[in-house]
C-alpha cells in the first residue's frame, strides 16, 4: 500500500538513494549525481527551503519517491507570492512496480501543500527569462533542469492525467570549449570598433530571490556599452558551477575535482539593437574569456523553443541541440485551504 508523509530530519540519505533510482538511463548521463554535501548547499541550506514542501511515499515503509515544491517569487522577487507555485522535481524508483500510480501519488501531495498556501496556479519546471529555479540549480549540465522529460513517460502520464497541460517546450544546447573559436562576420568586426564591454566576475544579485537561489557559483557578467554615448546596450551573464563534494571525497565527488561547467543563464539586447549582430558578438566574447581561463571545459543553456531569433543564435555559433523538456501548468478556478 503507498503512503505519502512530508520530509523529515532523517530523510536527506533517502532523497540521494531515490534521486539516483529514478533516472533512466538516458537521463543518467544528463543529470549531476547527487551529493550530500551539495543537497546540504544547494537544496536543503537554500534559505526559504520548507521541510513542508517535499513529500515522500513509502511502499509498505521503503521509501519509493519523492516530489519537492515550492512557492513562486513575487514580480520584484523580493519574497514569495501565494498566487502561483512550482512543482520543482519528482523522483520514483524505477523498481517499484507502478511507477505511474507514485507518480500520480505524489503529484496530488504536492498539489495539496500549494494549495493549501492559496496559489492559483501551479508550474512543474520554470521558463526563461522567468526568475531562475529555486532548486535544482547547476544539478543539469551547469544549467537548470529544462522542465521534464519525455522519457520519464510515468510523470509525464501523472501531470496529464492530474490535468496539466504542456505550456512551454524547452531545448538544451551545449558547446564544448576545447579549441573553440567564436565565428568572425562583418558586424562582429564592426562591433568590436564601436563597443567597450566591461566584465564584472561579482555582480551585485538583483534580487533577494537571485541571492539566495545564486550564492554558491561563481559568475561572470559583461554589459555591453557604446563607444559613442557610453550607453549600455546589452547584457550577459553566465554561471559557472563545481559542485562541492561529500566530505570523504567519495559519493562521485572525485567527478568535479578538474572540470568545471559554465552555464548562460542570462543574454538581454535593447530593443533598438535586435537583428544587429551584438548578441553574437558580445557572447562570443564571454566565449573567449572562458576558453583563455582553460578551467571551463563546457558551457550549456536551456531556452524556449519558441523564442526563434535565440535559438538560431546558438545554432550559428556551433552550439549543439541536446535535449528536449516540457513544462507542464496547470490553472484552479479559487484558492483552497
């Protein structure tokens, strides 16, 4: 008979046994093995993490899933808004004989600890340029988990059943930096005469969201200003993520000891300079600085499917198209206690 309880102390080394158990084996080479130093971090030692807000289910007492949640950011991402929430992962060991009714299970007790707080709306996964994750971070390639897959068909088959529909398709793309040279075109020639990009490796987090989702990476920022009025034009930001193993060094830490992933989380033009060649030139020109430090050896980004003129960016500069994710989203007529 399945069971579901909320988190406990106890819990962390169950939710590292069933993060590991839930992954198929395609997923396996995608997703960061879990450490306990790093769930401590990144996951547990998040400041706004509630112990409310995982559920786990038991299968006569073994532990077989888990599902973790979480409240939404308000528009200046200064606390939490009670309108809309996230369902950030969900885990089921792949043993277990009815993965798909854990699914459905876990899915409902996540459902209700959100709705209990009042929101109107619940997202599983998150979309760009939306704030980032709250959890979860650097834990896929450097980046953000991009949604959920379409090979975990037992939680895809939970949301639709549940009533969730899909309302994004996400891409990762990765670039391999060994030897790699940005492309060279006219514009990017012309930009580098009428352009001072100034790169900060300690930006200011713009957000007390940011802050606290973001503190554990290192960063490197460059805004783009003009030559001609001194007016920044452009803007990105990109994450660069080791890991921090167990303590023992074992648990696939030895993993992160000689190289490290970068990820863009962040690539803005002013409107006014669209379709003009800055982007791929000032993202060529992070590309180089992380080449010249030969510490990166990848970096990766995840965006939607729909924004066109980003994912032909990538494309053009040699940049590999990964994997697909969908984020579901699921809308309830009145909040309920």
């Amino acid at each position: 008979m399945l069971t579901v309880r909320p988190f406990q102390n106890e819990d962390p080394p169950l939710l590292l046994s069933l993060w590991r158990k839930s992954q198929t084996q395609p997923n396996r080479l995608k997703l960061m093995p879990l450490t306990m130093g790093v769930l401590q971090s990144q996951v547990l030692g998040v400041p706004f993490f509630d112990p409310r807000s995982i559920w786990l289910a038991f299968s006569d007492g073994v532990g077989v899933g888990y599902i973790h949640t979480c409240l939404s950011p308000n528009e200046l991402r200064s606390n939490f808004t009670n309108r809309s929430g996230q369902i950030c992962f969900i885990a089921v060991d792949l043993s277990y004989s009815d993965p798909l009714l854990c699914s459905r299970l876990l899915i409902r007790a996540g459902e209700r600890y959100l709705l209990g707080c009042g929101v109107r709306e619940i997202y599983c996964g998150s979309i760009r340029p939306a704030p980032p994750p709250p959890f979860y971070t650097g834990f896929y390639g450097g980046g953000e988990v991009i949604g959920f897959f379409d090979s975990d068909e037992h939680i895809v088959r939970g949301f639709l059943d549940s009533g969730y529909v899909p309302c994004a398709n996400t891409v990762r793309y990765s670039l391999k930096l060994s030897g790699y040279t940005p492309p060279v075109t006219m514009s990017t020639v012309g930009w580098r005469q009428n352009l001072t990009l100034v790169f900060n490796t300690a930006p200011v987090p713009v957000s007390w969201w940011d802050g606290c989702v973001l503190a554990h990476f290192d960063w490197m920022e460059v805004t783009a200003y003009l030559n001609s009025s001194g007016k920044p034009i452009a803007r990105a930001r990109t994450r660069i993520a080791n890991p921090v193993p167990d303590e023992n060094g074992t648990d696939f830490g030895n993993m992160y000891a000689e190289s490290w992933d970068a990820a863009l989380t962040d690539i803005r033009v002013h409107p006014d300079y669209h379709k003009s060649g800055v982007g791929s030139y000032m993202l060529g020109e992070v590309l180089r600085q992380l080449v010249a430090q030969r510490m990166v050896t990848q970096i990766e980004t995840h965006v939607q499917e729909e924004i066109k003129p980003l994912n032909q960016l990538l494309l053009n500069m040699k940049w590999e198209k990964k994997d697909t994710g969908k984020v579901y989203h699921k809308t309830f007529n009145q909040p309920q206690k």
